[in-house]
C-alpha cells in the first residue's frame, strides 16, 4: 500500500478490488472490506480505540508559548529525568512486556532486521555503531476538537468535546519550527558504507511533548532487549542527547557514547576548568606546561594513558626532567573515564576518530525522511498512536526491502 503511494485505506481497497495483478499479489479474489482492515489491526495490536469517550474543550488547549527558533530544541527534560529512566534500565531493559507494541517490534526483528544481520547487510563482523535520532510525525487532526454538547453556560470543565486522535499531545518540531499535534518517532538505524545503505534496526512511538533525549533512552533499552545477540560498540546521538545520565548509562552497558554537545548547557563552555592540570583539551599538562602525549587506552582499567613530551619526543629539553621521572620511560598520567564519563573514554570528544563515528548519524535522518516523506507516513490519515505505530512498522520494512532490492542488484 505504502510502496504503492496509497496513504487512505479507503482508496487502497478500492484500487485492490479493480486490479487483478494486485489481487494475485495478495493472494485473495475476495479483498476485506475497509472495517476489516482496521478491525485486523485492533486485532493484531491489541488495542480497541473508540470515539465514545468525551473531554473538556481545554483538552489539547495551551498556554501561549514562546516560538522557539529554527532547529532549537525544546528544552522541557532536565539533568534529573533523564538519571530517573537510565535507573530504571541500569542492569537491564525492564520493558513493559504487555506494551501494545511488542508483537509488531517482535515481527519487525524476526521478518527484516535478523535476516538483515544473517545476509551481512547489517555488518557484525567489526564494530557495530547504532545511531539515533527522533522526528516529528503530526497527525491530521483539529487540536480543538469537535463540540458535540451544547450547553447554555460554557463550563471548561464540562465533557463537550470529541477529539479523534485523543492520544495525540503538542509538541515542537525544531526542523519546521511549528507546534504540531502528534507524536515523536524515535529511529535507530545502521549504516553500511560499502553497500550505501541505511537500515533502521529499531523504531519507537512516543508522545510529541517528551523530550528527545528521554525518548531516545527508552528506545535504546527496547533495542538492547529485543536484540541480546546485537550489542553495539557505539552509539551516536545528537545534542539533544548530550545528558551525563545517559552517558554514564551507556559506559555502564559497555557501549561507547559518541555525543555531540549541546553548547547551551553551562558546563559544556568551560568543561575541564575544574580538573586540576588539564588544558582545554581535557589533556594533562606537564610542569613545563607543554601538554603531555596520549599513549594508548587502558580498556581493562578505563583510563587514557599520557606520557612526558620530553621522553615521546615532543620536545629536546625539559628542566623538570629528572623531578617528574628519572626514568627513560618518563612520567605516566592516567584519566580515568569515572571522573567524568561524558569528558572521558577511549574517543575523545571532536578528534578524527570521533568525527569519523558521528558522521554515521546522519544515516538516521535520511531514515526518518525516507519514512515521512518516501513513504508517506506524514500524509497518512490514521490518527491513534497504535495505528501510526502499525504504518510505521509496515514503512520501516520497506525500507529495509528497497535495501535487499539495491544490494541484490549490485551483487547481481
């Protein structure tokens, strides 16, 4: 349907009952009626929406906010929720097993994503870098609702008023600079360079006014529990994800942050002023004030080892010599990442090792415009969360699809 460039049910069974190839295709003379479809995906997901239910007119209503500028996030997560939910997934993902979700999460690793890493198409074979990144996804509906009571006096308490995608909420979208009424679609994806493909591995649903970065770390825990056997090396995230909470989550996982900062935070402008003998750089100084020389990382301990200048070389004389280190080896300095595990680790922050990893995020913003805009998920008429969450599925394994389709042809 999707891949078809149909985006009303409505006109997909119509156009199924006049084509015979399409017919043949699904394998049925007889096509559903339109209720068919949407009772089979109630059905599938567990979840029976109903437009019965009545709210106050306030209901999607907002105070007047400020319009923030283009590509500025909404700053409504602190420091604190986010150590709140990498808590509740430290050891583990304690998923909500019963979430509506689920069994479309199951059907998506077991029909594209597995098959994907069996063919090679998602390479295991060295180090496996995840990146994410979350969208706006806004429903066609009127934020306002419908009147369908009418009273003499206007009571704001009062249950007057239908909405038709009442599990939507208001969020802002930082691309188009707009409130929109909808939800936050969350995608964590894969790059293969030599095969120039993007893949999402793993795709979530969240509410429009929850932060990215607390939708990118529920997203991070279903990943790590529907996929055991898939650990990523690395994970690449946006500034929106730059919270210590997170960072110190992750290293907890053994999975290695690459995180751009975010240059409102305060202590992203001065970071390393308050560690003793370290420049601006986050690199030990040495007594004669030339920056000592990175030496290698220390996995089993997780430390950065620097040496003496003058013993690597960096310069011909030191008059510290003998006081640091008498030995040819010269003086070590070791940083370990506990200190601070968002300054600290085996990549430091902006080298070309670090550029090089972050430069895979950008395959999950070409996902998430292959998933609105190549399939349409943007124009769909659905309203209610589980069924967005069932198209996006269905638009996810298309792309994976279209992947296998352009990596069959260049092995052909």
């Amino acid at each position: 349907m999707l891949m078809l460039n149909y985006v009303s049910i409505d006109k997909w069974c119509k156009a199924v009952k006049a084509d015979d190839l399409l017919k043949y295709l699904i394998g049925s003379w007889k096509i559903p009626a339109l209720a068919s479809h949407y009772d089979f995906i109630n059905r599938f997901l567990h979840d029976g929406p109903t437009m019965d239910e009545l709210f106050p007119p306030q209901k999607y209503s907002k105070k007047v906010r400020e319009k923030l500028k283009k590509d500025e996030k909404w700053e409504n997560c602190t420091d604190e929720d986010c150590r709140s939910l990498t808590q509740k997934y430290w050891d583990s993902a304690e998923c909500d097993s019963s979430r509506v979700t689920l069994i479309m999460e199951k059907l998506f690793r077991e029909v594209v994503v597995m098959p994907s890493v069996e063919t090679g198409i998602i390479d295991t074979s060295g180090a496996l870098i995840l990146n994410g990144d979350g969208t706006a996804w806004a429903v066609h509906s009127d934020a306002f609702g419908h009147r369908v009571i009418e009273l003499e006096v206007d009571d704001p308490e009062a249950l007057t008023h239908r909405y038709s995608a009442k599990g939507a909420v208001i969020g802002w979208d930082s691309h188009e600079a707009i409130w929109y009424l909808g939800y936050s679609c969350c995608t964590l994806s894969c790059h293969n360079p030599d095969l120039s493909v993007d893949l999402p591995a793993c795709v979530t649903l969240r509410y429009a006014s929850v932060h990215d970065a607390l939708t990118t770390i529920s997203a991070s825990a279903d990943f790590l529990d529907l996929y055991p056997e898939l650990k990523p090396d690395y994970m690449c995230f946006d500034s929106a994800m730059d919270a210590y909470a997170i960072c110190e989550w992750l290293r907890h996982r053994d999975i290695i942050p690459i995180i751009d900062w975010n240059k409102r935070n305060a202590e992203s402008k001065c970071p390393y002023a308050a560690y003793e003998q370290l420049n601006e750089n986050g690199v030990p100084v040495c007594k004669c004030g030339i920056p000592m020389v990175r030496d290698g990382y220390d996995r089993s301990k997780m430390a950065t080892k620097y040496r003496c200048p003058l013993r690597m070389g960096r310069i011909e004389s030191c008059e510290y010599a003998q006081e640091c280190s008498p030995s040819p080896y010269g003086r070590v300095k070791k940083v370990y990442d506990k200190t601070n595990y968002k300054l600290f680790g085996p990549v430091q922050y902006k080298s070309e090792k670090w550029k090089d990893l972050y430069k895979n995020r950008t395959c999950t913003e070409r996902v998430n415009k292959s998933l609105l805009l190549d399939n349409h998920l943007q124009d769909l008429g659905v309203r209610y969360r589980s069924k967005c969450f069932f198209f996006l599925v269905i638009a996810s394994m298309n792309i994976c699809l279209r992947a296998w389709e352009k990596c069959g042809r260049s092995a052909g």
